[in-house]
C-alpha cells in the first residue's frame, strides 16, 4: 500500500502576510486560496518542483488551534544550495549561510512567524 505525505499544516498568525512570504519571496506556487464559509480559509502553496504542498489557513480545526511558529525544520531539499540560497536572498528572505556537514549542506531561514525551513543539499557522492 503506498502512502504519500503530500500535504504538511503549517501554523501562521496572519494568512495574507504567509500567503505573500511564501509566493513572492520563497517562490511557492499558490495552488488554492478558499473560503467555503463559516470561517474557513484554506490555502495551499506548493514549492517549485515538489510533490508536496504546505497549507496554511483559519477554521481548520485542529490545523487551526496549532500556534503559529511552531513548525521547526522543514526541509527543501535543492540540487544547487549557493544558488538557491541567492535566489532567496535576492528576493528579501532573511536566508543563513551555508553549513558543508561533510557532504550535506544546509543553509536556514523562517517564516514571519517563526515556523523553520533548512535548503538541503546532498551531494550525489552520498
């Protein structure tokens, strides 16, 4: 039986102000924004290239009682990280440096509200 995780909560404060972090600075293509009633927003982004999306919202349920900045080191995992890193950085993404931990390499960053990614790359020597 396959099982695909193909869709990761990610808990933020202010949607709109996620929404524009995640579309216009990390490159997120927004796959859906609705708002079928009662109170419920839900949004989902996906990164280029991935089969897996994060939704972010309000009247979710459980997804919504999650505190906003809680989501800690989700990984993108990139072919080239200097140049990922930069695309970030050219787009105002507060990005770290690269880390070579022997083979893998990491560069960091958050969200507005605190919630982590690592870029990763692992080199194809692995």
């Amino acid at each position: 039986m396959d099982m695909k995780l193909e869709l990761v909560p990610v808990p933020v404060s202010d949607v709109d102000r996620a929404k524009v972090f995640y579309v216009e600075k990390v490159g997120f293509h927004a796959d859906h924004d609705v708002q079928p009633g009662n109170g419920m927003r839900v949004v989902q982004l996906t990164p280029p290239g991935s089969a897996c999306s994060i939704v972010i919202g309000t009247g979710m349920g459980d997804i919504s009682a999650m505190h906003p900045g809680t989501v800690k080191g989700l990984h993108l995992v990139v072919a080239d990280i200097h140049k990922a890193r930069e695309a970030l950085a050219g787009r105002g993404v507060e990005v770290s440096g690269v880390d070579d931990m022997g083979g893998i390499k990491y560069a960091h960053f958050s969200d507005p509200d605190g919630n982590t990614w690592s870029l990763q790359e692992i080199s194809a020597h692995q």
